[in-house]
C-alpha cells in the first residue's frame, strides 16, 4: 500500500497531464501513486494505453466535474495521504511529494496541507502576512505565494493534500457545486477545520500553474461562468456563514453582479437575468443541503 496518492482530475488535456505525470515520476519519495481521475471515456483509454507504469492508474469518474473526479480518485485510493493537483501544473523540486508528507509530522492535529502555487509568468515573492484564508463575513483569501509556514483555512485545490481518514470523516466534495466548482476545496478546508484539524501551509512544496486555455474545468461560454459563479459562491456561503451577513455578500459582489449585466452582458435581457438566476439557484441548493 503506497503512503501517498496523487490525485489529479483532468479532462481535455491528455498530453498536458501525461508531462505533469512524468514529472512525478521523478519524484525522491519511495512510496506513492497517481491516480488519474478523468471525466471523459475517450481520455480514459487513451491515458489507460498510455501509462502502464505500476505507479500510474486511470480511473473513470461517473460525471463530469472537478468534485465528482476527486471523490472517484479518492474512492480509488488507499494510500495514508492524498495529494491533489491540477492537470495543468508544473513541478520542478523531486522532493515536492516529501515537502507534502513530512508536514504532517510536526503535529498530530495536522489534517491537511496546502502547498505554493506560482502562476505562470509571475516571479517568486517574498513573505507575505496572512493567506489562504476565510473571513468572519465569508471573502476568501486565495493567494498561497508567501514563504511563511502558517495555519490555513483556504488552501487552493491546484496544490493540497490530506489525511485519507480526514477525507472520509467530512465526507468528500460536495458534488453540488456546479460548472466550474469555485469554491469546492475552500468549502471542503472549512469542513475539515470545523471537525477539529489543522491545515498547514507548506512553502517548500511548490507548482507554478500554467493556465492553459483550452481544457480543464472553465465555461467557454461567459455567460453561462457567471450563473455557475454565482450559484457556487452563494451556495458556499449560505453553507458557512449566517443570513445576518448575507447584505454584505451581495454588496460584495455587486462589482460582478454589474459586470456581469452590463460590461460583460451589455444590458442584454438574458445577461441582465443571469446573475439572479445563479443566486437563486444556489439559495435552491442550500435547501436542498439543509434538507439532509
């Protein structure tokens, strides 16, 4: 049984992942897997003829999306710690893996990790203050650059791993969220924290991300981005934080809401809709979640 998985949802990206798959390869720890989760038959048959190496499996997941990938990667796996990557990263440091698993020994509570993510064409920066977080009001605080080993609550889903049992006491993904699954791993991470971990920011375990612009998980279709971003973010918040700060979300979003309508949508009735029509599914959704 490895000691680490590496999952890594793809889809529309056969030869960008088979590179991340052989940078892997290369790593220094003994003990680990990868396990490609991919979202489409075809890709699955072309990765399964690709790879016969005993470290690499390909496992189909039974919908297409980044959360349903990862639970079916996770379902696959039964290494002690899950590490997952977009398909879309680069890794240069061999002890990348090693960064990962030697984090959770400085404490017992430790239940998670997130890892630095460079975008592509962006120098190294220096330490920064508080990262990867999530307000008392629910803004979320993405950038994972700092060189300052901290406690998280908000690592990004493109470089993170856990405890395989801490996955499995918090349930997995939630698979509601839609499209794009903005903010899947941050409502997966506060999970995880509210069942009593820690999640710890490792700088050493470094991707640089290199946005490819075809493939992955994003709408080519904008307006039909915006109602899944705005379904998925209301639905995260309505998951997390009380209705008294709800006002306060919207006013927050109303930069996009009026993007979304007028800069963007051009005053077009449909792009006029759009944002209402993904807040009010995601309100639909915390219903039904609040239902179970």
């Amino acid at each position: 049984m490895p000691a680490l998985s590496v999952i890594i949802p793809t889809i529309g990206r056969v030869e960008v992942v088979s590179r991340l798959v052989e940078s892997l390869l290369q790593q220094d720890n003994p003990s680990f897997e990868i396990i490609l989760a991919t979202q489409l038959p075809e890709e699955t048959r072309e990765l399964s003829e690709r790879w016969h190496d005993e470290k690499v499996r390909v496992v189909q997941s039974p919908a297409v999306g980044t959360t349903a990938a990862r639970n079916a990667g996770v379902a696959a796996s039964t290494a002690f710690v899950v590490i997952f990557l977009d398909d879309d990263v680069q890794i240069d440091d061999q002890h990348f893996l090693s960064w990962h698993a030697a984090a959770y020994a400085e404490d017992a509570r430790i239940g998670g990790v997130g890892g630095k993510i460079l975008e592509n064409h962006q120098p190294p920066l220096g330490p920064e203050g508080q990262i990867a977080g999530v307000s008392e009001s629910g803004h979320v605080y993405a950038s994972t650059a700092s060189d300052v080993p901290q406690d998280i609550t908000a690592p990004r889903g493109g470089n993170m791993s856990f405890l395989r049992m801490v996955i499995d006491v918090v349930q997995g993904f939630d698979e509601r969220f839609v499209g794009n699954a903005m903010r899947e791993e941050t409502d997966f991470s506060l999970r995880v924290v509210k069942a009593g971990y820690r999640i710890r920011f490792e700088p050493r375990a470094v991707v640089r991300h290199l946005a490819y612009p075809s493939g992955g998980s994003r709408r080519f279709d904008r307006r039909q981005w915006y109602e899944d971003f705005f379904t998925n973010e209301v639905y995260f918040f309505k998951q997390h934080f009380g209705h008294r700060s709800f006002p306060l979300f919207l006013l927050r979003k109303s930069r996009a809401i009026l993007a979304c309508m007028f800069f963007y949508g051009r005053g077009r009735p449909s792009w006029l809709l759009t944002p209402w029509r993904g807040i009010v599914r995601g309100l639909q959704l915390a219903r039904e979640a609040a239902r179970e």
